[in-house]
C-alpha cells in the first residue's frame, strides 16, 4: 500500500493526498501540509478544493436579505 501525504497544489491551492513517491519526484508543485492524509483505514483523504469567495458570491442571485420571510 503507498504511503500518503497531505499537500497543497502551490497553483491553485487544492489540498490533496498524493502518494508520497509522486510528491519526491517534483516536490517544487506541492506544499506538504500537517494534516492526516488518509483516514484510520489508509483510505486517503478527499481533495478539498480552494474556491475564491468573491466569485462565489456573484454566482448568488438577487440579495439574501430580500429573501428572508419575516
């Protein structure tokens, strides 16, 4: 079974678990992280995608405020 580590991609900012040979062959792409790779089984972790909030924000419709019911 590989060993996992926790990196962030120095591009776009993901967290991900890679095995640990793919982050030595180009350790210039990632940023290890402190974070668990993998859960108590071995399993690794889901990728955590950076999402930038002001475009996430411009996706929303309308005001929110407007949408509350009093």
């Amino acid at each position: 079974m590989d060993e996992f580590v926790r990196v962030a991609d120095k591009e776009t900012g993901h967290h991900m678990s890679i095995p640990k040979a793919r982050f030595d062959a180009d350790p210039t792409l990632w940023r290890e992280l402190k974070s668990d790779a993998t859960y108590a089984d071995g399993t690794p972790r889901p990728a955590k995608y950076k999402t930038d909030v002001s475009t996430e924000a411009t996706k929303k419709s309308g005001n929110q405020a407007a949408d509350i019911k009093e």
